[in-house]
C-alpha cells in the first residue's frame, strides 16, 4: 500500500498539471482570440481614420469658400484649399501645424480690415454673437466683397476655437450695385425729363394764358386756347410718363366714363396737326361714319395710347402722310371692340427691331434717329396701356415705306347714333380761362429764374394782382435785391447755375427778414413725394411748373396776409368763348394762313429759315424792345470761337456744356433750325459719339455764323 500511495499522489500530480497545461491552453486561445480581435479592431479603427482623413481632405479640396478652422488660442488648425488660392505665405503643412490667425490672414485682408476682423473674433471667442457681415476690401487694387461668418467651435463643452467662412460675394455684390446704379440712372432719368420737359411747357402753358386773358382779337384767344388745350393734354402725359413706375408696378386705374368719339378725334387731330412742321407731311383720317357717338372708356389713358403712337408717326415721317383710323364692331362673344390704326409713310422700323419697339428705353435705329427727341418709353407704356384696358396692339412696317400700329380695346358703347361725316363737325374747345378775383396791392414778391422766359411768364401772370414784382435771374442777384427791400413772398426757380434755389433759400434764411419770409420753390422736378422733400429742406411751398395760375392764385391766398387782400367783386371767365366749333380742317389752314399773313414781319423766306421772327416774339410777349434785347445778348454771347477751340481740343465736355446753351438760347430768338441742329449735337456730345458730331459740326458752325451775321445787320 506504502509502494501505491506515492504512484497516486503522483498521478494526481499529473492530473493537476493535466488540468493545468488544459486551463492555460484555453486561456491561450483565448488570449489569441483576444489578441487577435484586438488586431482586427486596431486596423478597423485605422481604415476608419484613413476614411475620415480622407474625407476631411475631400471635403477640404473641394469646399467652395474659404474656410479656416483654428484652436482656442486662434492658431489655425486647418483651412479649404480656397485659401491657399489667396495666400502665398504659408503651405499646408504649416498652417496645419498652426500659424496665429492674424499672420494667416495678413496677405489676404487689407490692414485696416483685420483690425477690425480681429476684433469680431476676439468677441466670438468670448461668447458674443457676430452676424455675418460683407466686407469690401481691396488689396493691391483689386476689389473683393467678402462675406464673413465667424462661430465659435466647442467639444464635451470646452471651446476648441474658431470655425470662420469667408464667401466671396464680388459678383452678387457687383450685380446689385449694378442694379442699384440702373434704378438710380432710371430715377435721374425721370428728374431730368421731368425738368426738360416742363420747363418749355410752363412757357407754352403761360403764355397762352396770358394771350387767352390779355388779348382782345378772338382768332388769337381761341388758337391760345387750343394750344392750351393741347398743354394740357401733354402735361397729363408727361405726369404719366413721370410715373412710369407706377405703371410698371400696375398701380394704374382705369376710369372709365361716357365719352364723345367726335372730341376724341379732335382733340388728338388738333394735337398731331399742331405738330406737323410744315406741308410735306399731310394729316388724312379714315372714320369710319358708323362709329357710335358715346363710347364708354378711360378718356385720359386712350388719348395718352393714341398720342403716343401718332407723335410717333409725326417724328418718324418726312414726307406722305399720317392716317388715323376707327371703326368698332363686335367681337365673337358680343362685346363691342374699338380698333383703331395709325398709319404712316414714314422710314419704317426693321425686321430685326420689330421685336424689341414695345420694351421700355428702347429706342432703335438711333443713328438715324439721333436728332428725333425721344424717350423710348412711349410705345411700352402704350401696350401697358392697351393691355391693361383689356385690348391688344400690334405694328406692322416696311422698312423704307412706312409703319402702321393697330389697336384693339374692348368698350361698350353708350350711344350708338353714328358719329357721321367727322371732318365738319370735329374741334371743340372747352377751356375754363382763368381770371384772378382779388388784388394784392403793394405787396412786394420776388422771382427768381435764371430764365428770361420763365421770369416773363411769372410776372405776366402776376400783372393783374397789381403787386410790385421784383425779378432776379440768379441766386446772388436774389440775396442782393432781398438784403436792400423787404419781400412779402419770394417764388424761387430750384435749379440755377452757380448758386440754386436750395442754396440761395439757405441764405436768405440766414439774412435780416429771411427768417420768416415766405419762399415759395418753383420746379420742373415734379417726383411723387419731393413737395415733401422741399418742406422738410425749409420752404413753405411747392409750385410746380408749368406754373397753373390758380395754383399760384391759391398760393398767394395761402401764404399772404388775408388784410392785403382786395376782392375784384367775383369775375367770371368770358363765357361766349366756350364750346366754340371749329372745323378742324379748314381752321388750321385758315389759323396758319392768318398767323403767316399776320406774322410775316417783313422777313424773307431764307431770313425767316434762319431766325423766324414770329417765333423769337412770341417767346418775348409780342415785345419788340425785349427781343431787341434778348437778340442782342444772343449776338454778344458769341460761343463760335469757343466751340471751334473745343471741337479742336477734343474736349468734348466743355463742348457740350456750350453746344447745350446755344441749344436753348437759338430757339428763344426763334432760330428753331439751328436749335435743332444744336439738338442733334448736343445729345451726340452727351452719348459720346463723336462720329456725329465731326460729321455736323461744320454745317452747324456755317448756319450759326449766318445766324450771328442776321442779326449784326440789325434788319430783325
Ligand atoms: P420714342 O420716345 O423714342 O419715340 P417709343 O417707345 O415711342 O419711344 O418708340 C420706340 C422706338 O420705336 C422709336 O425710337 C423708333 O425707333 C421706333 N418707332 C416707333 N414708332 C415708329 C414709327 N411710326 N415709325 C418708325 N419708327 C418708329
């Protein structure tokens, strides 16, 4: 038993390490297990991070802006590669390994512009909020617009740093300054027609009433009332045109009313024979004598189409005629249409340009056009017209030979009598003529124009108030006259050369008296909301030109003294000349037959061509002292050696500046050719295209000489 004891003990001692070597086997495999499930994670985790590497440098190389990420001390960390198109300091390497932000970004910024960026970072860091904001900045002279957005980067609530995107925004920038800049040219654009056009018809409007009150020949009051008449008619249009935005926003509103058909046609015949320059164009309508007597339609609005297109025929035809055509039927569905053409034998437009003539400023063949005055708004504005009224409009031409627009408005017709042979019963003149009912005796105004003409109106109207009226032709001559009288009322012209009516106003409020002195501001600028604008810069009123006698009338009410007013006794307006029936053809012969035998002045037909003296005083009130004058200081204000040095020099500014003087200053003497050609090259000088201006400048320099010499003879 002694000799088994050991075997078993040491048999269990085998069996122990037995069991042992098994345990540590299996831990064994187990440890490889492990360590091999270990190896396969490491090397997932390294794919992965390869994977992440890979997509951070993806996302990197083709992030479209410039894009730097920085640590809490404002090192950069990493940037796009948008930013190593911008700076040639440091490569990737390091400003991975970390370059201060502001180093970084020194080539990139302008100097003063990182100051400031630095600034907005500092505050982002310390938790403030930085809207993203556009920076323009010029580095070596080219121009960037930034846009920046800072944010601030936090990790298991620490900040890490600064995640900052810079996004160029050059192009959108550039495009809305662009723009801006069109709105503003369009807005200028508005102002300056506002004034050019206003201006000349203040003197139409004012003069004929001054003729419609002063004078005692009937012939002459009604041919004042008919150019009244049409005054207004444009006036009206030129408002609309002023408020061009208004249409194009579609806040227009049609009013219709009963209208006749037979003043329609009157109305616009008598404005389009008015313009007709002389014989080689004739005036033919084709009525159709079954057109009803009353239609229902925006009478404004469809005059504005019809004078629009018919000016058109006017400006664009030399020789022929101009044929306006009506006639209404029904449309399928019932409802009455008035179609209406306007024909012309004029110079056509071409193929190509059809497509473009009713978009707005569009104006085509302006070589050939070049002295047509013009805005290229007409057309467009008609077809807004026509189409807001329901209707269609369509042109067809043939370049060479001649144009015909075609309109077509639905309107209902109120009475369907037919209007009959139109040409003997067209023309009817409906003019209230305006007549003051009180006095002002010894009140003493002051007007102030750099223009004779607009000085002659204002006081001409102002004549029968018996107040002593004063006039200055500028802003210092003003100031003079006011430090040496006392003014009750001063009417003061905006826009003056040297010192304008704002600046003068400015100083006259600063003078003894100016302080509470009435100043009233006369201006062509008629913009919705500037009455606001000239309140608020220290006038009392606003008068816009042409001046309206009862505007003015109502002005002197509003802003003298109700004590110096003396009432007349309430006189009306001279009743037996409303409602006078003129037969449109044969008066305006007669008028022009009348008005040549009246007006011929003893003037040869070349003397005439040159400097038609009918016109020149009529500009100066019938006054032959005055357009003595007004002569005398044309021929004094020779420019033709000034022009020639200019024309010359190639300075085509200083040309400008003078060619535009002698535009305005040739047509008050009545040398309406020579304005015209002053005209053309003027509006040459101004768009640039000195290839007009070599080719007219002689011809123009020859008539201006003849012109000059004309009046040295002193047989005018
Ligand atoms: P504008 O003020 O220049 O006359 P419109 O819009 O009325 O502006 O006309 C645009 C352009 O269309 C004109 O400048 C001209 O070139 C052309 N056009 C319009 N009507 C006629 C016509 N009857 N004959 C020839 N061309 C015309």
């Amino acid at each position: 038993m002694e000799v088994n004891e050991p075997a078993s003990q040491h048999e269990l001692e085998i069996k122990k390490l037995n069991r042992e070597i098994k345990r540590l086997k299996k831990d064994n495999e187990l440890l490889r297990i492990a360590n091999n499930q270990a190896m396969n994670t490491q090397a997932y985790i390294q794919r992965d991070n390869y994977r992440q590497m890979f997509y951070n440098n993806q996302l990197l190389k083709t992030y479209p802006h410039l894009l730097i990420l920085t640590d809490d001390q404002l090192q950069t960390v990493m940037t796009s590669d948008v930013f190593f198109d911008h700076n040639r300091t440091f490569s990737k390497d390091e400003i991975e390994r970390g370059v201060p932000l502001r180093d970084a970004l020194s080539g990139i910024l302008a100097e003063r512009d990182l100051n400031h960026f630095m600034v907005m970072c500092q505050a982002a860091m310390v938790g403030r909020a930085v809207e993203p904001y556009i920076l323009r900045n010029i580095v070596g002279g080219s121009k960037t617009d930034w846009q920046i957005t800072i944010r601030r980067m936090h990790m298991e609530g620490r900040v890490t740093g600064l995640n900052i995107v810079f996004v160029d925004m050059t192009m959108m920038v550039d495009a809305l300054d662009r723009a801006e800049a069109a709105d503003k040219a369009k807005g200028a654009f508005l102002a300056n027609m506002s004034h050019e056009i206003r201006t000349p018809m203040n003197s139409i409007a004012g003069m004929s009433e001054l003729i419609i009150r002063d004078s005692n020949d009937d012939m002459a009051r009604q041919q004042a009332m008919m150019i009244k008449s049409a005054s207004k008619s444009l006036l009206a249009i030129i408002n609309d045109i002023l408020d061009y935005s208004k249409i194009e926003s579609g806040k227009i509103e049609l009013r219709a009313e009963d209208v006749r058909t037979a003043s329609i046609i009157s109305d616009i015949l008598m404005m389009i024979k008015i313009r007709l320059k002389d014989d080689s164009v004739e005036l033919n309508s084709d009525i159709d004598s079954n057109l009803p007597s009353v239609i229902h339609v925006d009478e404004v609005r469809l005059k504005q189409i019809m004078v629009n297109l018919m000016g058109n025929a006017v400006k664009f035809t030399e020789k022929g005629y101009i044929k306006l055509g009506m006639h209404m039927d029904k449309a399928t569905d019932g409802s009455d249409h008035l179609h209406i053409y306007i024909e012309d034998t004029g110079m056509g437009i071409k193929k190509e340009d059809l497509k473009d003539i009713f978009s707005s400023f569009t104006r085509i063949d302006t070589k050939r056009n070049r002295a047509v005055e013009g805005t290229g708004l007409g057309l467009a504005i008609s077809k807004e017209l026509v189409e807001l009224m329901g209707g269609t409009i369509s042109v067809e031409s043939e370049y060479g030979k001649g144009t015909t627009f075609f309109v077509d408005i639905p309107c209902p017709v109120t009475d369907p009598t037919p209007v009959g042979d139109i040409s003997v019963s067209i023309g009817e003149v409906r003019e209230e003529v305006f007549v003051p009912t009180y006095k002002i005796p010894g009140v003493n105004i002051l007007v102030v124009d750099d223009n004779e003409m607009n000085l002659t109106v204002v006081s001409g109207i102002l004549a029968p108030y018996e107040a002593n009226v004063t006039c200055a032709t500028s802003g210092e001559e003003a100031i003079s006259k006011f430090a040496k009288e006392r003014y009750d009322l001063i009417f003061m012209d905006h826009m003056m050369p040297v010192m304008d009516g704002k600046e003068t106003m400015f100083k006259i409020r600063g003078m003894q008296g100016g302080e509470n002195v009435k100043i009233v501001v006369v201006t062509a600028n008629a913009i919705n909301g500037v009455d606001e604008a000239y309140m608020d810069m220290g006038f009392d009123d606003y008068l816009s030109k042409p001046i309206d006698p009862a505007c003015l009338d109502g002005m002197l009410k509003k802003h003298l003294d109700p004590d110096w007013i003396v009432e007349k006794g309430g006189q009306k307006s001279p009743g037996d000349i409303h409602d006078t029936d003129v037969r449109i053809a044969n008066s305006y012969d007669e008028i022009k037959e009348t008005y040549e035998e009246e007006t011929n002045m003893g003037q040869s037909n070349e003397e005439v061509k040159l400097i038609d003296k009918a016109v020149g005083l009529r500009y100066c009130m019938g006054k032959e002292d005055f357009y003595k004058n007004v002569l005398n200081i044309f021929a004094e204000s020779n420019e033709c050696s000034s022009l020639k040095e200019m024309y010359d020099k190639e300075d085509w500014e200083q040309y400008h500046t003078i060619i535009h003087a002698v535009k305005g200053t040739a047509l008050t003497i009545g040398a309406t050719a020579l304005s015209e050609k002053a005209k053309g090259l003027n509006q040459a000088a101004k768009d640039g295209d000195i290839a007009y201006i070599k080719e007219h400048h002689d011809e123009f320099m020859e008539d201006y000489v003849k012109v000059l010499e004309l009046i040295k003879k002193g047989e005018i």
